[in-house]
C-alpha cells in the first residue's frame, strides 16, 4: 500500500475541468468554477484531460 500526503485531498493540484450543457465531448479548464474560454451554461466537472482548443491556447498553468 502506497502513503499518501494528506495535504494531496485537502488541496488537490490537479487541473480542474468540466463540461458546459448539453456537449459533454469537450471538456474546457476550468477557473473559479467557470470555462477559461468563457463558454457558458451549466458545468458538469470530471477529471478528464481539457480538450477545447480555446482553453488550451489560454496559459493558465
């Protein structure tokens, strides 16, 4: 069994990202809740791996 740090669950680094309505293909960053590229609507977050190009292109890391 692998120890984890407990500040690892207490502040997660990993990206935040999230689908926005109904299009649950592109998964955009995600910056205080909303889309990077401004996309708007009701966001659904994952952990997946961001694919919108917008988001990318935006250096937020």
């Amino acid at each position: 069994m692998t120890m984890t740090d407990d500040r690892d669950f207490l502040a997660p680094t990993a990206e935040l990202t999230g689908t926005v309505g109904d299009d649950v293909l592109t998964v955009h960053r995600l910056s205080e809740g909303k889309p990077v590229c401004g996309a708007s609507g009701k966001v659904t977050e994952w952990q997946r791996a961001a694919t919108c190009p917008a988001c990318l292109e935006t250096d937020e890391n």
